[in-house]
C-alpha cells in the first residue's frame, strides 16, 4: 500500500491544517486500518504573514467597484432540492440566527396585545430542554459530536444561540406553531459549523451527518423536524433574497472569476516565488519514500497548483498518484499562467497519473481533462454544501475517502 502526503492549500493555517491532517487519519483508518497519511504543512514557511499587505492601503476611501448585475429573481420552487438546501446552509452558517429573527410584521404567535398566542407556549419548555441538552447531550448525537470533535463547542454554540437577542426573542414570544424546536436546533447546528468554518477548519460533517443533528437536537426539544428549507426559505424575505443572489454568482462565475481571480495572498506570492514550496514538496516525498515506498499525493487548491507544477518540471519516481481536490491549476495552465508549463504544451511524459475531483458548487475547483486530454481524469463529487464551505467539503465527504484509499491500495 502507498503512503499519503497532505498537502493543504491557499490561506491554510494550525492548528486547522493539523485538524484536517487528523481527520483524513481517522476516516481513512476506519476504511483500511493503518493507512500512512503524513504531512506536508507549508503555511508558515511561504505563506504571505498575518496583516501583511495592508501597508499600502491609503486613508482615501477605495473607489467604488464595477457594478455587478443584477440578480435575477428566483422562484424557490424552481431550485431543485439539493441546491435550495445547499444555498439555504450557506445563508445559515453566514447568519445561523435566522431561523429565530421574527419578521418584519408577522405576528410570529403573538395575539393583539403582543402576548403569546394559545398553543404557542413552548419557550420556556424548549429553553429549559436546550439548556440540559448542551450540559449532556443524548448519545446519539454524543456519537456525531465525537466524530467532529466538537463536544465543547456544540455547548458553547447552543448557549450562544439562547443567550442572543434574537434567541431570548424567540423563546419569550413564540415562533410559528410548531417551528420553536426546530428553529434552535437549526440555529445551534448553524453556529457549530460556522464557527469552525470561519476558522479555517475542516467542516465538522457531512451534509446527512448535520441534518442528522439537526433532527437529533429538534426530537430532543420536543419538536418534529421539517425540511431546513420549509419554513426558512418560504418563511424569510431575508433568505429568499440571499437564495437569489447566491443562485445569480453561480449563474455568474465566469462573469465574477474574470475580475477577481486570483484575489489571495498565498497564490501571488507562489507564483512569484515558488521555488520554496516546490522544494518542500520534493524533499517531503523524498522523505516519505524512502521510509514507505511509494506516495500518493492529496493535494488542495493552491497545493495542488504547487504539486503540478513541481510534478510538470521534474521527474520524482517517488510519486505514484497525483489526487487533486478543489485545484485551479488547470485553469492556470489554460490562461498562461502556471510557471512549471509553457503556455499551451501538454503535460510531460514523466508526469505521473492524476485524478481531479471536482464539486461544482466549489466555485475555486476546476475540470482539467479539457486542458490535458488523456493524462487526467476527472471526478465530481459533491459534498452538499454551500461555497465556500464547498471548497473544504471534500475533506469529510465518506466518497473522497473511499477513493482514496482505492488508489493507495491500487497499483495504479
């Protein structure tokens, strides 16, 4: 069996390098016991520094940006259920209290005088279930909040989302008959996941492993648990609004990709000045070679720039396998841009063989068997979520993990 090097991608820092590394150890491992997975960490070394490029911003007010058009109105009806539910959580891990703000002149269950309406006077009930649930949850989601590693975080998320405004609003007067318990679970499951997506970690579940939560948590408060979008995007101006705009950027990628790719640090800095991380690569594989045999590269976003760039300008018999996931480097070989290739030329003989997965709401991964035909192969699989928790999505998703470990026990 091969050995798996992790190379991680653009804006990647610890401890959220070390906490994906973990992940695809562990998932990996339940797949085939005692699969090496080693590390190729290179933020610290040649990624730009915290606060580094703002020297230069002067005090002027930034001129205002091309207007961007206008997105077309959407009919939720018209969204297949897979993608409402996906733009849905990515409104919730944005905003993850919508489900408990009260619109704009809905009565949310008050009578005339502003007090609770007959058969909606569960707050109290839900809070004080809410409450318990986060000082020992049941096993069941004992089980899902092991898997994620986030025990201490789940307690610290539910409380958060009773204790904010919009939640004491809520469980004071009411939502919709029967929407209380699911409204908070959502809310809580909502600001787990969030939180450690604005991070920089690895998302905590996949899609069926969070609404299983969220079910879970809505059956623990006393609740029956609905489609996430039943009483969010039907219920809620604000999301239908946001459901409109994020169907118009994917609509748009082209449009949005043309002016602001690519608009990060780390992948300006590695086409400048690459040779480190090429290096860091090269000597890595060696290493890991040397002591397990063959490697197979895991290589995301900017790593999987670096990995094909390394790979098109030297020959390392080490490398059996190249997987890369959520990677632009055929888009760069495309526009001239990747360094290891003259623009417009195929892919070295030496070059070894290579799988890109893909996800198309991943608005940062790219196809590449139209710019090498016949050297790579292209996979789609989609993890459910939103952008940009898309772009980390692969990592916890049970079918890049069973691909995986079929290439390192392949001879492939």
């Amino acid at each position: 069996m091969s050995a798996l090097l992790f190379i991680h991608g653009t804006g990647v820092r610890q401890p959220a390098y070390g906490e994906t590394l973990t992940l695809l150890r562990d998932r990996l491992g339940a797949i085939v016991p005692g699969t090496p997975v080693h590390d190729c960490y290179w933020g610290d070394a040649f990624g730009v520094p915290p606060n580094v490029g703002t020297a230069v911003l002067p005090g002027a007010p930034v001129p205002a940006p091309e207007p961007e058009p206008e997105p077309e109105p959407v009919v939720v009806e018209e969204l297949a259920e897979d993608d409402r539910d996906a733009v849905t959580w990515g409104v919730l891990y944005e905003d993850p209290l919508v489900p408990l703000r009260r619109q704009k002149g809905d009565d949310g269950g008050l009578d005339d005088a502003g007090g609770l309406m007959l058969g909606d006077r569960s707050g109290k009930r839900v809070e004080d279930r809410a409450r318990a649930l986060a000082a020992g949850p049941p096993a069941p989601l004992e089980r899902l909040l092991d898997i994620a590693g986030a025990r201490e975080e789940f307690a610290v998320a539910l409380t958060t989302v009773l204790d904010s405004p919009e939640g004491s609003d809520a469980l004071t007067h009411g939502l919709g008959p029967g929407q209380l318990p699911q409204a908070v679970a959502t809310a809580a499951v909502a600001q787990l996941a969030g939180s450690a997506q604005r991070r920089g970690a690895p998302l905590l579940w996949t899609k069926d492993e969070r609404d299983e939560a969220v079910r879970i948590i809505t059956g623990e408060l006393g609740g029956q648990t609905r489609g996430v979008g039943f009483f969010l995007v039907l219920g809620h101006g604000y999301v239908a609004h946001k459901l409109g705009v994020m169907r118009a950027l994917e609509k748009r990628r082209a449009w949005l990709m043309t002016r602001s790719h690519p608009n990060a640090g780390d992948i300006l800095k590695y086409l400048a000045r690459g040779h480190g991380l090429r290096t860091l690569i090269k000597d890595r594989v060696t290493e890991v070679a040397r002591t397990h045999g063959p490697v197979v590269l895991l290589a995301h976003s900017l790593g999987g720039i670096a990995a094909v760039d390394l790979l098109a300008q030297e020959e390392l018999p080490g490398v059996r396998h190249l997987v890369t996931v959520g990677s632009q480097a055929a888009h760069l070989h495309e526009i001239g841009a990747l360094p290891g290739l003259v623009p417009g030329s195929p892919l070295p003989g030496h070059f070894p063989a290579w799988t890109n997965v893909y996800d198309r709401r991943d608005l940062l991964g790219f196809t590449a068997e139209p710019v090498f035909p016949g050297r790579v192969t292209d996979i789609e699989l989609s993890s459910g979520q939103p952008f940009p928790a898309a772009h980390s999505g692969y990592f916890p998703n049970p079918e890049v993990h069973r691909l995986l470990a079929g290439i390192l026990q392949s001879g492939a």
